[in-house]
C-alpha cells in the first residue's frame, strides 16, 4: 500500500487487496491537532491501514467565511500527516467533485476494494441534514462519530441520529464499522478536544503540530 504524504496525488494500492481507509474530510482552516488526534485513533480503534485528510477546495457549508488559500490549507494538513498512515491529499480538487457524496461516489468507482469509512465529529453529525443527499451519502459509507465539546448532546439528538438509529453499532465493536455495510455508524466517547480553527486563526499564525502561535509564512 502506498500514498502521498505531500498530496501530489490521489493515494494508491498496487495490489488490489481489501484495505480500510478512514476518510477525514473538511476545510482544514487550519488543520491542528483535533484533526491529528482523530486519525491516530481511527487508525488504532477502527483497525484501519490509512486515514486520508481530505482537504476541500471549498465548503458548500462554510461559503464566506475567511478561508485561507487552497495551498495553505493543504499545507497544514501536510503538517499532521506522516506520508504512510496519515495522508494528506488534494483528492477532491483532483476528482473536481464539491460535495460529499459526490466524492465518495467517485472513490468507491476507483477503489472498488478499499472499504471506506467517514470520520466526523459530532458537530459534523449535528450539521449533516444540510449535506447534499446526505441520506443516499449515508447508505453509502459508515461513519464513525468522535466527540466534540458542547456538541455531543446535540449530535445525538439530532435528525441524523435519530434517522440513523436502527444501524448505530456499540462503541465496543466500532472495530467492524469497515466491514459492515452501511448504514452503519458509531459513536465513540473518549477524550475531547476545544482546539478552535477560528481561535487558532484569530491568533494571526499557528503551527498544526502544536496549534501554537507562529510566524506566518506565505506558502
């Protein structure tokens, strides 16, 4: 298995075998450690071979709001990725796709025997009826839900989790999200994390790894 840490390229396998890749998608205004965090433990409690940082040309969601330029975004989330297990990559702008399931639509024709599963917080879950066809996306990837400050209750009384609430799995067996089919999501509990991308903006620079101040660069 094979990818590319520095999101040249969409990442590839040269063996065709059955992998498991989570999906971390957003805008990554900037990318910091919640988003670090998150795909460490996918890695560890999904039992997946790699988490992909989608970094997103543009958020449907998320129009006029400052938003730094693609290259810069991207670049933040090169700072979280080890080119291996975490890669970062430009694969949206690549497909040319804007919304979410238009994208795993395109991933699932290319990589037929890859298993995907949607990583998301849950303020992502609370939002999710706004998404394009966001039913359809759900019967076609799992998704696993990670806590999020001030957001969880919320998430899981909302709309999607109550649509959603016949295919929820255990925390305990979220370790078989990849080889269900969907609809099926997990919620799991754990250490949460308030680092802010709008703070870490608000702060003039950043560096991903720390999410501490830092002299801007022009990327």
């Amino acid at each position: 298995m094979g990818g590319s840490g520095q999101g040249a390229n969409l990442p590839t396998w040269g063996d065709n075998r059955r992998s498991r890749v989570g999906l971390l998608g957003g805008s990554f205004n900037p990318g910091h450690r919640w988003h670090q965090a998150i795909a460490r433990r996918a890695l560890r409690e999904l039992r997946l071979d790699q988490v992909w940082l989608m970094v997103s040309p543009g958020n449907p969601l998320k129009a006029g709001r400052e938003m730094a330029s693609f290259a810069t975004r991207l670049a933040t989330a090169r700072q979280l990725a080890d080119g291996r297990h975490v890669v970062a990559t430009d694969l949206e702008a690549r497909l040319g796709t804007r919304y979410t399931v238009d994208t795993l639509a395109r991933l699932k024709a290319r990589f037929p025997h890859v298993r995907f599963v949607w990583l998301m917080g849950a303020d992502g879950l609370v939002t999710l009826p706004r998404w394009k066809h966001w039913r359809q996306l759900v019967q076609a990837v799992p998704l696993a839900v990670f806590p999020r400050p001030g957001q969880n209750v919320a998430a899981l009384g909302g709309l999607a989790a109550h649509y959603l609430a016949r295919w929820r799995v255990p925390a305990r067996q979220a370790a078989r999200l990849a080889t269900l089919s969907p609809p099926a999501w997990a919620f799991l509990p754990g250490v949460q994390n308030s680092i802010s991308a709008t703070a870490i903006r608000q702060r003039g620079g950043f560096d991903a790894t720390t999410d501490q101040p830092t002299t801007p660069q022009v990327i």
